[in-house]
C-alpha cells in the first residue's frame, strides 16, 4: 500500500535561477543542497508547511537521463511551457496572487471562478507552469 | 476556511502590511502603525490578516523573525548575534521563543544543522533516492557514497 508522497521532480534550464525562484520568491526552504561533482548540483526545496515533500529542481542535462540530444529537446519544452507540474494551495489566492506579482512572477492565469474551483496560473522560472488554488 | 474573498483593495492593503512585516522585522515593529497605514482598525485589520494568512499579524512576525534566525543560524552566525539581528530584545526570550517553535535551542539547531551539512558535503547519497542518483551517474563515484 503506497502512503506518502515525498519526492517530485520538476525540470529547470538553470538552479541557481530556480534557487532564486522557488526560495526567495516562492518562499520554499532548501531541503537539501548537496554539490556533486564539478557544476552538478542536487537541490531539493519543500513548500512552507510541507517538510516533507522534497521537490528536485532537477537539471536537464546530457547524460544516463537525457541521451542522444533528448536534454536539448527537453530544454526547449520545458522553454515553451509544455509542462505543467502541480497543483499548490494558499490560504487565500487573492492576497497570494497579488504578492507574487508584486515580486515578479508571471501569471499565465489571474484568479478565476472556475467550476472545479478559484485558481490561478503561474510560471517559474524555467517556463513551467501550475496552478494555485486557494483551501476551501 | 469559509469566507467571502475579500475585494481586491483590501488585498493590497494587507498584501502591504504582510510585506512590510517581511521587510522590517528585525525593527521594533508597532502593529497599531501597520493598522493605521493600512486604513484599517486595529480589530478589522487583525481579523482581516488571520483570515488571510492563518495567522495574527503577531504570530506572522514571530514567525518571520524566527525563520530569519535559522536562516542566520545556518550561517554559522553566534546566537546573541542572530538574537539582536531579528529583532529580540533579550537572548533568554528569543532562546526560550524559538525553542518552543522548533523544539531545539538555537545552540542545537546551529550544531544539528552543521552537522547535517557535513554529512551532505560528505556522504551526499545519502541524501538522494538511488534511482535519481544512479540515473545521473552519481553512483559510480564511490566517493559521494
């Protein structure tokens, strides 16, 4: 029986950009950080009040995972924000939405009445969207 | 939480003062002021803000000041340092604060995290599900193990 959730992994272009992103924008605190090798990197962040689930800021790179040009390919999906990773929550999305524009976070989607919810749309860094939803 | 979303200029305003929390929290921060700015009583700004944040306006700065003494802790900076940095007057109430809220003195989390990040720097597969370790070719490198 699976219980738990406690890696996701979402593609960036670049870390320290997303370091940036997640951590002093988005507010997510750094799990782990852990260099591996010349300009390899492991870096995990958690959501607020979520300790325990360890988002990977995962590097497209060539390599085992990304063979034959796929992490060239990939990059440019992820450019033209094919992915859509996540769903995240906030207390109130009104007051969240306009915090976030306020430090510069691009919104694909402002907050909108839709009939599974209030949601809004936002982008990282990297072109990766998601959508944030405020607890009923 | 059941509630009507508040209009979008009552947003900004506490969207202000949340910010202006973040950004002054090691001053000796009057909330009576941060409800004025605001245009908001005293009472209607507190409820307001818990609505939104889950929190009293107090409680926020609390809790702001103590994630910015991890922050500083994890730099390795000396307590009574982080202690007046963040903004609290005397290092007995910040010690006894921010054990309550993190269940270690900042003496032990300094040394808990130090700790940690000798081990990260040390053994960092230790720290990674091998199946993202092996997929990047980590796991042949027997000196992250």
């Amino acid at each position: 029986m699976i219980t738990r959730l406690n890696h996701v992994s979402i593609f960036v272009l670049n870390q320290d950009s997303s370091y940036e992103f997640y951590v002093n924008k988005l507010g997510f605190k750094v799990h782990t950080d852990a260099p591996m090798g010349p300009g390899k990197r492991w870096l995990t962040v958690c959501p607020p009040e979520q300790p325990d689930l360890e988002i990977t800021l995962m590097a497209i790179e060539d390599g085992i995972m990304f063979k034959n040009g796929a992490a060239e390919q990939m990059r440019e999906l992820v450019k033209k924000g094919t992915f859509g990773f996540a769903v995240f929550e906030c207390y109130d999305l009104n007051t969240t939405y306009e915090e976030m524009k306020a430090k510069g976070i691009e919104f694909k989607k402002p907050p909108t009445k839709e009939f599974y919810g209030y949601e809004a749309l936002f982008v990282d860094d990297s072109g990766n969207w998601f959508s944030l939803g405020q607890k009923k | 939480m059941t509630k009507e979303f508040p209009e979008i200029y009552l947003c900004k305003r506490i969207v202000q003062a949340k910010l202006f929390i973040d950004n002054h929290f090691s001053e000796d921060i009057d909330l009576n002021n941060i409800a004025d700015e605001a245009y908001f009583s005293k009472f209607h700004f507190i409820r307001l803000f818990k609505t939104i944040y889950a929190k009293t306006p107090h409680q926020y700065l609390i809790k702001v000041r103590i994630e910015n003494a991890k922050a500083l802790l994890e730099k390795n900076i000396p307590v009574n340092e982080v202690c007046n940095t963040v903004g609290f007057g005397s290092v007995s109430s910040f010690a006894e604060l921010f054990k309550r809220i993190t269940k270690l003195s900042p003496s032990k989390y300094q040394q808990q995290f130090k700790e940690r990040q000798e081990q990260i720097k040390t053994v960092p597969l230790q720290f990674i599900p091998n199946c993202f370790a092996e997929q990047k070719g980590w796991i042949q490198k027997s000196n992250f193990q």
